[in-house]
C-alpha cells in the first residue's frame, strides 16, 4: 500500500485534514473507479476537484500532496494515500460493507488490479490519441518543467521511478504524438484482455463469479474510456458490452461516467475528423 511518509509531504495543511478527503478529476478514470467504489460503500468523503485540464496537478501545491502528480488522492484524518487501487484496498479493510473484495481472496485481487493498472499507459495512449486528440503536445513545456521541478519527488522516503516514467510519457507524446504503431499495439493488448474477460463473462455474471467485486469496476472502466475511444466492444466482446451496459445502468455507476452528448455515429466522425483515422482503422480490427 502506498501511504505516504511525512517527509514525502509538502503541502502540509493536508496533514490536519480530518474525514475522508477525496483529490480528484471529474474525467480521469482513476479517480471515476474510486468515486465508483464510494458509492457502492456508501462512506461520505469531502470533494477536492483538482483541473487536469488546466494542469493543477503539474503545480506545487498538488505535488506537495502526490509527488507523482496523479489523481485520485485519498487523505483520511491526515495520513495521504496515493495509488487508486491501493487506495480502494484500504478503503475495503476500513469500510468492509457492503464487501468489494471476496474474503480469502485479497493477495488474489490485488494481484489482478496490478495486472489490471499495468495498462494505463496503454489506455492513456489510446485516450489521448482517439478521445481527447490535442492539436499540440499534451502537456504543455511549462506544465512539465513545473511537474519536473516540484514536489518531494520521493514516495516513502525514497526517490520515485514512476515519476519519471510519467515524465518521460509526457516528453515522448511531446515529440513524437501518438502515432498509429503505438495506438495499433496498445489496442491489442487490450483485444487480448478483453477477450478472456468475454470467455468469463459467457458464464458467469461478474468477472468474480455471481457477485460485483472492485475487478468489476475496473474493468468497467476500461471499457468505458475505451468505448468513447471507438472500441467495438459488441462486435469483437458481446458478452464484456452486456455485462457493462448493465453496470452502467446502475445509478452508482451512470453518475460518475454519465451520457456523452454525442451519438456513436457522430463520435465516430468527430474523431475521423480530429485524427484522420478511427481506432478500427488503426488497430485493424
């Protein structure tokens, strides 16, 4: 788990904080899978919107809280938590009802959220090159010599690798985009994942068996980030597209991931418009 330690934390007004605090973006994928998991447990938090869209996560103020710059943040009476997933494993030991996670199956669950997180980056390149497609670099030069700078950059006590692939993620989008190679292969390997989700989905309700656990909401998710990308899902996974077009009806879930106010169709001919090629196009599905 990754709580941070005292010397991580700049910002130390945080460390006061009593409750539940929750630092979070209302389109990151991140903190919709904690917002999720709080509504399914019912456990009231305080709200700290913070603007990827204007890079308030890239300031020091935020860094001081999260070295790696990345949301959601949890602070529960003072002590910060950092990680979505170690966040929701945490959150499962204080508030165990109603449970998320099957009992005698914790190692088991949070080795599958690892496997589950070790795509981000690939999820984060099929985003931003089908979904949010910028003009221009991703981060602006100020934004990440701003990320670069600040913070403690150390978490729990020592110096932090992920912040560094983050900044070299940033600094290769800047000069290179995302290219149809990159798009292409990180596309298949969601093809792959979802393919044996669809194998255990064909018989049973939920990736765990007959009851929604936090693999559910993850894999959710996904989905969802990856169908506003123009991944067919009931063409290529009819039994992953059922199973999400259930969750997604669910009041806990439709609030945190809403209704695009575009058709299928007309998303389809913004982003051929946008990037000149739609993900079906470049993944060659």
């Amino acid at each position: 788990m990754v709580q941070l330690v005292d010397s991580d934390i700049k910002t130390r007004e945080v460390l006061g904080w009593k409750g539940l605090h929750v630092l979070h973006f209302t389109g990151s994928s991140c903190s919709q899978k904690l917002r999720i998991f709080l509504n399914l447990k019912k456990v009231p938090w305080q709200s700290h919107p913070i603007d990827l869209a204007h890079y308030e996560n890239m300031q020091p103020w935020f860094l001081g809280i999260n070295p790696r710059g990345l949301v959601p943040v949890l602070v529960h009476d003072g002590a910060v938590h950092i990680e979505s997933n170690d966040i929701i494993q945490y959150l499962e030991k204080q508030f165990p009802m109603p449970k998320l996670i099957p009992a005698g199956h914790e190692n088991e669950v949070a080795a599958l959220l690892k496997h589950e997180d070790d795509l981000h980056l690939d999820l984060r390149t099929l985003s931003f090159r089908f979904v949010f497609a910028p003009s221009g670099p991703p981060k602006p030069a100020a934004a990440l010599e701003s990320y670069m700078k600040s913070g403690a950059g150390t978490v729990q006590g020592a110096k932090d690798r992920e912040k560094q692939v983050q900044i070299a993620f940033w600094q290769r989008a800047a000069k290179d985009g995302f290219s149809d190679e990159r798009a292409r292969a990180s596309a298949l390997k969601f093809r792959t994942e979802f393919a044996a989700l669809d194998e255990t989905l064909a018989k049973q309700a939920y990736l765990m068996g007959n009851d929604l656990t936090v693999l559910d909401i993850a894999w959710f998710i996904y989905e969802h980030r990856l169908t506003l990308a123009g991944y067919p899902f009931a063409r290529l996974h009819p039994h992953v597209h059922s199973w999400a077009e259930k969750l997604r009806a669910g009041p806990e879930f439709a609030r945190e991931v809403g209704q695009s106010r575009h058709s299928p169709e007309q998303l389809d001919t913004i982003r051929h418009t946008q990037v000149g090629k739609t993900l079906e196009m470049v993944a060659g599905f």
